[in-house]
C-alpha cells in the first residue's frame, strides 16, 4: 500500500478546544494518545467558551462571568488568527503549546505565557497583538468553527466536543469523554474502542456521573 493511501485511510477525528478549557486539554492529550495505538488522525478546531455563554452570561457565578470577560477572549482571538494567517496545520501545536504552559506549568492565560507558547510553536510574535483586538479581524471566522461543532452535537454542552465516524460513516459527535488523568497506551485504547462503540448505537446520548476530582495534570 502507498503511502497516499494508508494515510488516506485513517480515522478522521474532529476535535474543538477552547485552550482555557482543563477538561478539553486532558481530553486533547487522550487522543493524542489514541494516535499512536490506533489508525485515527486528529484535525484540530476552534471553539469558544465566551461565545458559548454569551447569551446565559447573566445566569453564571460572577466568578465565572469575571474568567469569560477577562481571560476567554485572548487566547482564543490568537488562536484563531494564527489558524486564518498561517493554516489549519498549526492548530495542534499551538494549541500543545498553549496547554502545556496554561495548565501543566500552571502559568495561566497571561500575555508572557501566550507569548511563550507563540515562540514555542514557531509562529510570529506579532500574533499576540490579536489578543486584545475587541474588534476582532477573524470574529467570524472564530464564530464559524464555534458553530461547526456545536451544531454536531448540540445545546447544553461545552469543550471538549469530538466527532468520530458513527456505523454507517457519518459522523457523530459527543461533548467530551471528561476523564483525569488522561488515559495511556492500553487505557486510551480501550477508551478510543469504547467512544466508537457507544457511536455505533443509534439513539446513544449520554452516559455521566458526577466529577469527584479535578483535572490531574501529572502524567502529562
């Protein structure tokens, strides 16, 4: 088999992040796992935590409403500008960049640790200047993406959200799997097996229960 072809024939995965997100960044170094045990390929999009709420803000924890107006909008705005200036193929590395300071370093979404992963990924530093930019010159373009995943899977959800081909190729999409810490070799196999599984069961929706601990970065 050529090359061409063995790379064609990888399971298409469609992942959205917002790089705020802890639980979108666990469930991100998952799957990049899952690439090494399985024939899967991950192509990376943009999702907004700030957009998503933007209509409810008034019903959110002030402590929340304070993180979407302060913190939300910068590495998102970067994000999304690099993808429009310099490609999709850069999504992935940014965005390990960005996790990797934000939330396995624990420098947060400040401009130093923004600007550190910029350099990190190889990418202009000029890019930082869209971080402020309240007129945003990709607002739709960011918008767009946003609204792509969430009309996969719909209302009620957040980041991460992933769409995996369901039993007759079309894909289906779920808002996570939330899970800490994020699964290795055999355990991320077996997760991957079961996510397309649940997929194959036409009707599937939901399967949850309460969160007794919080994102576990230490394996990362």
């Amino acid at each position: 088999m050529s090359e061409t072809a063995s790379t064609s024939a990888k399971t298409p995965v469609d992942f959205w992040f917002d790089p705020l997100c802890p639980w979108a960044w666990m469930t991100s170094r998952w799957v990049l796992e899952v690439e090494k045990v399985r024939d899967i390929e991950v192509r990376w999009h943009i999702m907004s935590l700030a957009v998503l709420n933007e209509d409810k803000i008034d019903q959110l924890p002030e402590e929340y409403r304070d993180m979407l107006a302060t913190k939300a909008w910068k590495p998102v705005r970067v994000v999304t500008a690099a993808w429009q200036k310099h490609g999709a193929d850069v999504l992935g590395p940014l965005y390990t960049a960005l996790g990797t300071r934000f939330h396995n370093n624990g420098e947060g979404p400040t401009p130093e640790a923004i600007a550190g992963a910029l350099a990190d990924a190889g990418l202009p530093a000029d890019l930082i200047d869209y971080a402020d930019q309240e007129d945003f010159e990709f607002e739709a373009e960011l918008r767009a993406s946003h609204k792509e995943g969430i009309e996969k899977v719909g209302q009620e959800v957040g980041t991460p959200v992933i769409a995996v081909p369901g039993p007759d190729g079309e894909q289906i999409a779920f808002f996570g799997p939330v899970v800490t810490p994020a699964p290795k070799g055999d355990d991320a196999a077996r997760l991957w097996d079961g996510t397309l599984a649940v997929a194959s069961v036409p009707g599937f929706y939901e399967i949850k229960r309460t969160r007794t601990k919080g994102p576990d970065f230490s394996n990362l």
